[in-house]
C-alpha cells in the first residue's frame, strides 16, 4: 500500500510540480500495489518518527498557509496519526534560517532511539538562528513521550554558515542519512565538522559515521536527508 500524499514543491516555490506530484501514483501502478489518498500536503522532511508511536514535525512547515490552509492543527495530527499509525505528534515552532522548505524537522531535531532525540544548537548569540533553536530546546524539555518520559536531548552544533551570494544556505548536521551500517553525515569545510561527527557517533554506537562533503550539495537548499531519506522496516 502506497500512501499518495499531495505534493506542492514546498508551498508552491517551484512550479511546475504537477508531474511531481503523480509519482507515488506511478510507482504503484508500476509494482501493482495498491494506494491511499489521503488529500493533504506532506512532505517526508517535515517528519520525524520514533519508531514507538511519535512523530516530530513543526508548524512553520506543516500549518503554513501554503501547504494546508483549511486545515487546523488538531486536523493534520488526526491525518498524521491515521496515515502514519502513531498516536502522538509532537511539535516545534520553527526551523532554520535559509531552509526553502519553511522549517523541515530534518534540519533540527532527529530521533536516535525512541527517547533521544539530537538537536541542532547555536552558541552564537548573534547568529540569526540562535533565537529559533534556543526556542526549539525550550519546546523540546517541554515535551512527554507517550509514556511520560521526558527526552534525553543531545546538543549538536550548528557549522558556521555558508552562504552562496550573499544568501545564507540550509547548512546543518542534523540533515544525515541513517542507513543500515552507517550514517552519512554533511560536513561544511569547518572546524566544527569532527565535534559533529564525534557526537553523532556516540548516538550511533553500532553505526560508521561517514562525514561527506556537503557544501555544494547545501547550495541546492538541502542535504543527505533531503536528497534521499530512509526506508522504514516492515
């Protein structure tokens, strides 16, 4: 079963999208599985699960006028909860400075177990994301688990910024790829890049961290996880 979630190239950004949004049709017919419909913008960065019946994601993306605007919050949790089979959705606000996407979780927060969650964090006060991440960890202690755990949260930091004519670009670690063996992880010609990696290593114990070079990639407003996502278990 193939959920066809509607597609509309992050809030109408990038039209044309129409052909975009006919793929998970096409796969289905292509491999003779059947496909649900649900009626609703969702795009696979804007969530993030922990395998234990939550789901992570944030408003300035997911109850942004130009995904769902008839929809209400309570609405789109219900979507989530039938669609995805979880029974919590928990949310941030935003997300970071640059992200085209208007706050995909992928870039901030990330679950590595059904408790831990890694979270991008600015030191700089004068950096222009340090108010919306210093706002996510607020919301993130904040938050019970479904069986009333609080998260154990672990600070990643932000590398300093990349820009590309004078635009700052979506660069965060947070945006790595877990895949059976290892984790591929963005790294920004910065000196932040092992602090990173260490970090994540030590949330991956049983995985190989492999840091590859995402500045170019970053100019496209995305990185490992954008570009291909996992695939759960099933």
């Amino acid at each position: 079963m193939i959920v066809n979630w509607g597609y509309n190239a992050w809030g109408g950004k990038y039209p044309p999208y129409d052909r975009d949004d006919l793929i998970p049709v096409e796969i289905a017919h292509y491999r003779s599985l059947d496909y649900v419909t649900p009626g609703i913008i969702m795009e696979g960065g804007s969530v993030e699960f922990n395998g234990a019946g939550t789901v992570l994601t944030s408003r300035a993306c997911l109850l942004n006028q130009n995904r769902n605007a008839h929809l209400t919050q309570a609405k789109i949790e219900q979507y989530l909860c039938d669609y995805y089979g979880v029974q919590q959705v928990l949310w941030v606000e935003e997300g970071i400075v640059g992200d085209d996407t208007d706050g995909h979780i992928d870039d901030t927060v990330r679950f590595v177990n059904e408790d831990t969650v890694i979270a991008a964090y600015e030191s700089n006060r004068n950096d222009a994301n340090y108010p919306f991440l210093q706002e996510i960890h607020h919301e993130l202690k904040a938050m019970r688990l479904l069986n009333g755990k609080q998260l154990n949260i672990v600070e990643l930091p932000m590398p300093d910024p990349v820009e590309s004519d004078g635009l700052r670009l979506p660069a965060s670690y947070a945006n790595f790829l877990i895949t059976n063996g290892s984790v591929i992880v963005p790294t920004f010609r910065c000196a932040k890049d092992q602090q990173a990696l260490d970090i994540i290593g030590t949330c991956f114990p049983d995985r190989k961290i492999v840091g590859i070079d995402s500045t170019d990639i970053v100019w496209g407003l995305g990185s490992f996880h954008c570009l291909s996502q996992q695939e759960p278990s099933v």
